[in-house]
C-alpha cells in the first residue's frame, strides 16, 4: 500500500507532512493550506501523536539500564541484580589516646568514644580498648562519623518495615564489625542480604537503600526470617557519615575528646588526649545514577567471586572509596617487557605464580605516589580474599602519577573571546583527565583524542600541542650528584628533557642525543648531566645549587602518553600561548 505511516518518526514536522500526505488521498479533504482550519486540526494531531510517542519512548528507556534517566528505574532494575547501591561510606583509620605519665589504673576507652577535629568533624572508636597498667597510650581502629540510635517498640507483625529518616547512614563494608546494628531484647541480630536462606527463627534482617537515599531495616515473616515479638524494643544502632569529606590526609587533625573517660574504678580520667597518627581513608559519598549504571552489571557478571582480572578490577572498584582500580600478574608483566623490547627476553617469574599485583587509586587522589594506610590495605585485603581462590597472594603496588602538562599554541576564531576560549579549553582538558573515567591505571592517554576535543570548539581556528610530563627531581637520588630521578612513562623522547630551576618559567636546559639515541647529555652554564631514554635515570649538577628542580618530557610513544600497570595521568597544569587568527 502506499503512503504508508512511519512508526518510527517521531518528529513533529515530519508527522505533519505525513498526514498531509496520506489525506492527499482522500478526496474528502482539501485543506491543507497553514493558515486553514483544516491544516490546524492536522497539526493539532501531529501535536498529540508527537507527545504520546514521546512519552511511550520515555517509558521504555525507562526500562533499561543503559537509557533510563530517573534513580528509580535505575534503583528498580539494578535490584534485580540483587545489586544494593551504596550510601555514603565513612573514612576509617586509627585514634591514638594517651596519658602524660604511667597510672596504677587502667584508663577504658569505650567503643564509640567520640573525638572530633577543630573544624567539628567527628569520629568514633569502634572498638574497645584500655591503656594498660604501665602504658601511657593505645591505638584504637576507628570510623568517622557520629553514633545514632533510635528505638522502636515492634507491633508483632510479619515483614515489619523501620524507616531511617536519614540519608547519612553509613554503608559499612564490614561485616564482622558493622556500623549499622539492631539489638532487639539484649540481643544482636544479624544483618542478612536475602532472607532465601532464612529460617524462621534466625534473627536476620535486612537493610533496604531507599529511593530519596534513606535506609529502612526490614524483618522476616516467621518463615524466611524471624519477627520481632509484640513489644519488644528494636534498637537501631547506625554511624552517621560525612562520606568523602570525611577523609583526612593529615596527621594531628583530630586532637578533642567529646567523650567522657573512666579509668577501672570509674573515676573521670580527665588528662586523656587524642591525635590521629595516620590518615583516615575510605570514604565516599553515595553512588550517583552514573556509577550504578556502570557498577552493577560488572559486579554482577563476577558472580562475587574473583578469578578473571576484569572480577578483580570490577570488585576492587566498586569498593568504597575506590575510584581506580588495575590487576595483573606474571603474564601480562612478561607480554608488556616483551613487547617493550626486552633484551635478552623476559621469561615468566615463578615467584610471581599465583601472585595477583593490585594497584589502587583512592577518590580525590588521596593514595597517589604513596602506599594505602596498613589498616585500610588490610580491610580491602580481606574483602577480596573472601571472594577469590584459597592459593592466590596478594601485592599492593604503590600508584604512580603522571603529571601532565598539554602545552599548546591556540589561534583564536576572528569574534570570539580569547579569555572564554582560554576558559573553555581548560575545561576540555579537566574533562580529558577525570580520574576513574577519562584517565585510569594503565589508560592511554591518546594524542588524536585530546587535540580533537579542542579543535571541536568553535572558538578555536587552529591548535598545536605537545603532551610533557613534569617530574620533581630529588637531591637526595645518590650521593654523587646534585639532583636525579628515574623518570616514569618509558621510553623517553630523546632531545625534549627540558630542565626547570625552582619556580621558572623558562627552560635553563635541555637534553642533546648522542648518535645511538640512548643516552643524552645536558651541557650549559654551571650544567652537567646525562638521562638514558631507555631507563629514564637522570642525573644532573647545577652550579649555584638550586633549592629545587624538576623536568618537563614527553614519552616515546607517537605523541601519546601511554602509562605502565601502575602508572596514571593526571593532569598537572596547561601551558598555552593563546592568540588571535
């Protein structure tokens, strides 16, 4: 049949053509000029067919977790992944509590004692511990945030349902130390993910992330999970979290106690300080529409278990407060040395047999270029040998940052602002470089990519760039020379080592390549130094000695920048020579 209707055209002027075309038609109707009245009533229908068409679109994205937009088609659908979304996860770490001089008493320090730091931000002990007879400190495992509680008296019934009115519940990780605890009668139940395995006297219970972000603590039916008996009190014990704000990086942040402390005979020890010695580390905010989008399927396809690589790096980040996260072993370690020209060829290393080398970037770059907090490695460590084989070890390997400057020459489009494309190039480039998305452990960082994103802006007639990478040198590298490192993203680019005094914004040197283009030399006034491409050590003297030095270079690898299993780009600053065309 002709002029048959398109059912999948949804636009508005494209069904007005539509109609006007099948009623061409029909003899009956004739009017179809704009201005008439017969052409009104076709637009009119093009109008409601175009909305309901719509909103039936609507409805069926909704039905996916790739095209759904709302948090409650996301929540709905990940939940039959049996996928929970996490609530804010508090910072964790440990409190260090002292007295001036030795006492013949111990001196208690409770679980959830309560310190803060001068800004107000608190934290609990979430554990008990005493300084001894003899001692005059102890170190306790704590969390940030404050104890809550709430008690409710239970009514009797089947599938009892509590609402937390809160959207700061913390969403422990633990669960041989929980945050969250319901004690019912003088008796702790324990907090189940299903009641399937439930009998009907177990005390389980479930926790429930709401739409709005709250939480509710849900009871059994006396089949699958027990009920709690007609008025008996429920006692709803949660931590109430500050999520990634509540991390701290520093030591001595967190020196008042709130709390009142006793010592054994239950006299007011009033002389008892608090210091944190490490950092406290872990915490994140709640999961946006984004990241459930991306986490749940991954996590489900490991089954919770860990034996591929991809299980590994799904599990570790959607652990909390993890943005990043690479695994490898002994063969991709010898594939890579291989492949980078290993002489003579790498074979595999039986000590690294059944060895999993794990690698972890923290949110905000809190872990970059230094080792995990030992107790947040511990508590990550044993979150992921309960889910992987008996025989496999575990390694942390430290991440290394690649600090990254695009250095560019911009021509301004004649009519536009050269400050607002200044402006919008460096959000191009923020963009490029968003840890966990744009930039991970391992990622290339491609040239093609980066120029084009800036070239798609309007404002920009023409571009050059070079991706450099800076590297503080040390003067404490050897004890021969002035300053040295071994530079990262190998192999180097001969002759672009450019050498920086202080805060300079000039080059005082850069490297000349000898004929084999494996070593390079520096040579200037009161400058003497060598960098092999192929290692990337670098050892230098500077006459006067500087306070400071770095260098700017860029890796050999066609204008990209690609990173080691370890190794991540971030960006460092933009170096941009902007003019008009």
């Amino acid at each position: 049949m002709a002029n048959l209707l398109s059912y999948c055209t949804y636009d508005f002027a494209d069904l007005v053509l539509q109609i006007q075309n099948r009623l061409k038609n029909k003899e009956a109707w004739l009017d179809t000029y704009r201005s008439g009245t017969g052409e009104m009533l076709i637009e009119f229908l093009a109008y409601v067919l175009n909305l309901g068409l719509f909103y039936t679109e609507r409805r069926a994205e909704e039905s996916y977790i790739l095209t759904a937009k709302n948090v409650s088609s996301i929540r709905n659908l990940v939940a039959l992944l049996n996928y929970q979304p996490k609530r804010k996860t508090s910072a964790t770490g440990n409190l260090t509590f002292s007295i001036p001089s030795i006492l013949t008493k111990s001196v208690y320090i409770p679980k959830y004692t309560e310190c803060q730091t001068s800004d107000g931000l608190k934290f609990i002990t979430n554990e008990s511990a005493a300084i001894g007879k003899g001692l005059t400190s102890v170190s306790i495992s704590s969390v940030q945030g404050e104890l809550i509680q709430k008690e409710i008296t239970s009514d009797g019934s089947t599938d009892q349902e509590y609402l937390i009115n809160d959207t700061n519940v913390e969403n422990s990780a633990s669960t041989i130390n929980p945050t969250l605890r319901v004690i019912i009668s003088g008796t702790e139940w324990t907090k189940v993910d299903s009641f399937i395995y439930s009998s009907s006297v177990d005390k389980h219970f479930r926790v429930i992330t709401e739409m709005e972000g709250t939480a509710s603590v849900k009871f059994g039916d006396d089949v699958n999970g027990k009920s709690p008996g007609s008025g008996s009190v429920i006692t709803i014990q949660y931590v109430k979290s500050s999520g990634l704000a509540g991390n701290v990086t520093y030591t001595g942040k967190i020196k008042t106690i709130t709390s009142t402390i006793y010592d054994e005979d239950g006299a007011i020890v009033s002389n008892v300080s608090v210091d944190n010695l490490g950092s406290f580390l872990g915490g994140d905010d709640e999961e946006d529409i984004e990241e459930i989008r991306y986490e749940a399927p991954r996590v489900f396809k490991t089954g919770d278990r860990a034996v591929t690589k991809e299980d590994f790096i799904s599990i570790l980040e959607n652990y909390p407060g993890v943005a990043d996260a690479n695994v490898w072993g002994e063969n991709e370690e010898v594939a890579a040395a291989n492949a980078a020209g290993a002489v003579p060829p790498v074979s595999a290393d039986y000590e690294m047999l059944n060895k999993v080398k794990m690698c972890v970037i923290l949110q905000e770059w809190k872990n970059l270029d230094k080792d995990l907090d030992d107790d947040f490695e511990e508590t990550l460590s044993d979150y992921i040998y309960n889910k992987s084989m008996l025989t496999v070890k575990y390694e942390f390997i430290i991440p290394v940052g690649l600090l990254v400057i695009p250095t560019l020459i911009v021509k301004v489009t004649t009519g536009y602002s050269i400050s607002q494309t200044g402006t919008d190039i460096s959000g191009v480039l923020e963009d490029q470089f968003k840890l966990g998305d744009t930039t991970k452990l391992g990622a290339i960082i491609k040239y093609s990519k980066v120029i084009s994103a800036i070239q798609d802006l309007d404002g920009v007639a023409y571009c050059s760039m070079t991706l450099e990478i800076k590297k503080v040198l040390s003067s404490t590298y050897d004890s021969i020379h002035d300053f040295g490192a071994a530079l990262d993203a190998l192999p180097i680019k001969p002759e672009t080592v450019r050498l920086f005094i202080g805060t300079a914004s000039a080059p005082v040197a850069t490297d000349v390549s000898n004929l084999a283009g494996t070593v390079g030399t520096f040579t200037a006034s009161g400058i003497s130094g060598t960098i092999n491409y192929t290692t990337g050590v670098l050892t230098i003297d500077i006459s006067p000695t500087p306070s400071s030095a770095y260098v700017r270079y860029q890796q050999d690898q066609n204008s990209n920048i690609v990173p080691g299993f370890s190794e991540i780009a971030k960006l460092d600053s933009i170096d941009k020579t902007i003019s008009m065309e």
